[in-house]
C-alpha cells in the first residue's frame, strides 16, 4: 500500500514538473513576439537566447558529471545526445522563431501542439509503446478543446500564415523526435547531466549558424532586445528544459506528451495579457476540455 502511494505521489509530482515546465516553454512565443517589435531578426534572437543559456548549461555539466546513471555509456548514446540536442532544441527552436515572424502566438502554439500525437506514433513504431485507448480519448478531448480555443486562428488565410504555419509545422516534427529520443537516454546519462550535454549541443549549433549566416551587428540592438533574450534563456529555456526531462523521467515521455496539452492554453493566457489577444467564453469552454484531458492521465495511472 505505501509502495502504491509512494508511486502515486511520484507520478503527481511529475505531472506538476511538466505542467510548469510547459507554462514557462508557453511564455517563450509571447516574449519573442514582444521582441520582434524591435526590429530584432529570428537568428540573432536565437543566439543571444543560447548565449545567456550556455554558462547555466556547462556549469550544471560540470557539477553534476558524475550524476547517477544506469548501465556503462557507449558511443551510441553520446550520437544519440548529440542528435537529440540539434532536433530539440536548435533545428525546433530555430523553426519556430523563424515561424513567429510570419503567424500570431496563438496559431503558433496550435500547430506545436500537434507533436504529442507525433510522439506517441515514433514510440509505436520504434519503440513498441502500445497507444492506450485511454491516451487516445485524452488526446481527442485535448485536440477537442484547443480547436474551440483557436478557431478564429485557423481561419487566417495569406501566404505569410502558410509559410509561418509551415515552419512552425517543422519545429513541431523535431521537437517531437527529441522527446521520444530523450525518454530511453534521460536515466541513461541523468536528468541533469542529459539536459545540459543536450543543451550544450544546440548552443554550439546556434553559434555556427549564427557564425555562417549572419551578418547583424549582435551590439546594437535596442536594449528591450538582449533583456528579453536573458528572460527568454532563464525563463523559457534553462528552468523549463530541467523541469520537462525530470517529468519525462517519472512519467514517460508518452504521458508527457499529453500533458503537454497545457501548453495552448497557457499561451492564450499569456497573450491576452501581454500581446492584448481577446480571450472569449468559447476559449474558456477550450480551455476546460483541454484540462479535462489532461486529468484522465492521472486517472489511468491510478487505475495501475
């Protein structure tokens, strides 16, 4: 009986990790759309969000280099980091900043939300994880909810939404990979020593694309510019991406996946606030279906 409480308070505590972590990774659309009111480009928005993340980053390598870890580390697990920190969290990342040029927070978070379904497929077919039926009725109430939450947005139309929707499509497909990816390396190396051995790795990407693409001045931007850079590394990046690959850890990355569903609603709250996008009773209504998806999670682990 202890045992099976003991698991349930884990398996609680992890839902609450991936929800915060989900809110904060939400905050990061509205502040890079309040930056871009300063003429600031998706590239050098991006690298000054890796630069103020990549000191957070190597100090938790360094300090937590003998972290526990199951099993011996072979080559195959460093390619694995190595490929999971290019999709996770550069090629996504720089999807989505590119994408937030063209397409409202709001529709931006919509189409994000489309890699929960994507992660639990990669884990059919690569790792053999079996879609609950209880998944699946969690997944239509989310998908449910954040369609009425959204529905003015999807009926934009103009090629600049396309391309936007496209990109941010991509960012969604990647990020995705990583997060199925990361559910079997996370105990192999240790939530923290994983999250900044990956972190590190899309760091050093952003620089060389930075380095090979760019031609910006990075000195002379409005200041509202680098302090919305610190606050999207702190806030939306270094805190969250701890916080999401704890909760992958004690959830798996396919509960996670739904709980994820959090995530538009946060954002419309966010934006609403920040970005002055109206919020309606028929958001409300989306809002509660969306939560209400998220609970049948708890409810299936309690039936375990």
């Amino acid at each position: 009986m202890n045992k099976t409480l003991s698991k349930e308070k884990s398996f609680s505590l992890g839902i609450i990790l991936g929800v915060l972590g989900i809110v904060l990774f939400s905050s990061k659309a509205v502040m890079v759309k309040l930056a871009y009111e300063y003429e600031v480009d998706s590239v050098s928005l991006l690298l000054f969000r890796m630069l103020f993340s990549f000191p957070f980053y190597v100090a938790v390598a360094l300090i937590y280099s003998k972290e526990k870890r199951q099993g011996k580390l072979t080559k195959k697990h460093y390619l694995w980091l190595i490929a999971c920190g290019i999709l996770g969290y550069y090629l996504a990342s720089f999807f989505d900043f590119e994408g937030l040029r063209y397409i409202k927070a709001g529709l931006e978070r919509i189409i994000l939300f489309l890699y929960p379904t994507i992660v639990l497929i990669i884990n059919r077919l690569v790792l053999k994880i079996p879609i609950t039926k209880l998944q699946s009725i969690a997944i239509l109430l989310t998908y449910l909810g954040v369609i009425v939450v959204f529905w003015d947005e999807v009926s934009l139309d103009g090629q600049n939404v396309y391309l936007g929707s496209f990109l941010v499509f991509l960012s969604a497909l990647t990020y995705a990979s990583y997060i199925a990816g990361s559910g079997w390396l996370i105990p192999k190396f240790g939530v923290m020593t994983f999250t900044a051995f990956v972190m590190i790795v899309s760091c050093i990407c952003v620089f060389i694309h930075y380095l090979i693409t760019n031609t910006a001045d990075i000195f002379n931007f409005p200041w509202q510019v680098y302090a919305y850079g610190g606050a999207i590394a702190v806030f939306a990046t270094v805190i969250p991406s701890f916080l999401v690959s704890a909760s992958i850890k004690v959830i798996s990355s396919s509960n996670f996946s739904v709980v994820a569903g959090i995530g538009p609603i946060s954002t419309i709250i966010l934006a609403y606030f920040f970005l002055n996008e109206t919020l309606s009773p028929i958001q409300f209504l989306g809002a509660f279906v969306v939560i209400a998806g998220i609970l049948l999670i708890k409810l299936k682990k309690k039936k375990v």
